[in-house]
C-alpha cells in the first residue's frame, strides 16, 4: 500500500479546497492508498509565500513515515510554471517520492507517467535554449544596427554639479536634483577626478 500526502491549493481566500480535498480523498479511497496528511494553501500560483506547501516538503525532507508519493488534484496547484514543476518533481525525486496529479492523469510511480516528465522537460529545456538563442540574435543585431541597449543615460550637467559641490551643496542634495542616486553622483565626480 502507498503512502500519501495530498496537497490542495486555491489563488483567493474566498475560494474553497473542499473539491480538491474530497477529489484526493476518493482517489486515495479507489487506488486503496494510505492518505497520511492533506496540506492546502490559500495563494495565487505566482505566489511563493505558501506556508502550507513549505510545511509540506519539511516534512518530505525529513520523511519520518515515510511516504511515498505527493497527491495533487491538478499539476497546477503545485508548480507556478513550467521550470516551477519540474524543479519540484526533480527534488521529489531525488528523495524517492512520486508525483500523482488526478485530472492531469501524471502519476510518475507508473513508467508513462516517469516518461511524461521526461518529455515535458526535455521541451522546457529546449524552449529555454531558444529564449536564450533568440535573445542573444535580437542582441548582436540591435549593436550591429548601432542601436544603444539599456537605459537611457540622463542629460547631466557635469559643469553644473561641479559648481554645485564648490558651492558647497551637500552631495545627497546635487544627487536629488539631478534624479540619481548618490553613487551615481560619486561615480561621475570620480570618473572627472581620473580625467584630469
């Protein structure tokens, strides 16, 4: 028999985990798992304060039952992306527990499930090699097309902010005068000291 841990999320207080908690419970019940704890969290996906599901994977670190898989209702509730998901079903396995997602129908403790993961990262994988790949082309055109990348510079008087230090203006003054930051101002104050 397994040894499980359901895990229910919703993104807003007023929602209710009821329906996942009764989904994981009735899926435990058909499979004839051993349901050792739900954990749930009231967070939207993007959300990485989930006290819940830190809880959750403190316990996982230690294992002192042990259990044996996580049980979600949908892989969503558990990952804020793609990288998210994978990362977590990564450690999962590194500690020897599976993953169960009920309407996904992934459960990493059957060979097709083992084999769904390996497909989804090796395209997260390539997805982000093409980000990478797009955006150092996008880069080497935009410097070949003499287009300037990063913020604009400001336009600063260097003559004005050095009359404003002879004048004695205190530096946290001339630098918010200016809109930059104060290292910035000493940056630039620095830079005309080496000129000379």
């Amino acid at each position: 028999m397994l040894n499980v841990i359901g895990y229910v999320r919703v993104s807003t207080t007023n929602q209710s985990t009821d329906l996942q908690i009764e989904q994981i419970k009735a899926f435990a019940k058909l499979k004839d798992y051993n349901l050792v704890n739900i954990y749930s969290d009231h967070a939207t996906g993007k959300n990485t304060d989930r006290p819940g599901f830190v809880k959750m994977m403190h316990y996982l670190e230690l294992n002192p039952f042990p259990v044996d898989a996580v049980m979600i209702y949908k892989l969503d509730r558990v990952g804020r992306s793609m990288q998210d998901l994978l990362r977590i079903v990564a450690w999962l396995k590194d500690h020897q527990i599976d993953l169960i997602s009920i309407t996904d129908n992934v459960d990493t403790t059957t060979s097709s499930g083992r084999f769904f993961f390996h497909i989804t990262g090796a395209m997260a994988e390539y997805e982000r090699e093409l980000i990478v790949e797009r955006t150092s082309a996008g880069l080497a055109k935009a410097k070949e097309d003499g287009i300037v990348l990063g913020r604009p510079r400001k336009n600063i008087s260097i003559e004005k902010i050095q009359r404003d230090v002879a004048a004695g203006i205190p530096k946290t003054k001339i630098a918010s005068n200016n809109k930059i930051s104060t290292s910035t101002l000493y940056n630039i104050l620095n830079a005309e000291k080496q000129k000379k």
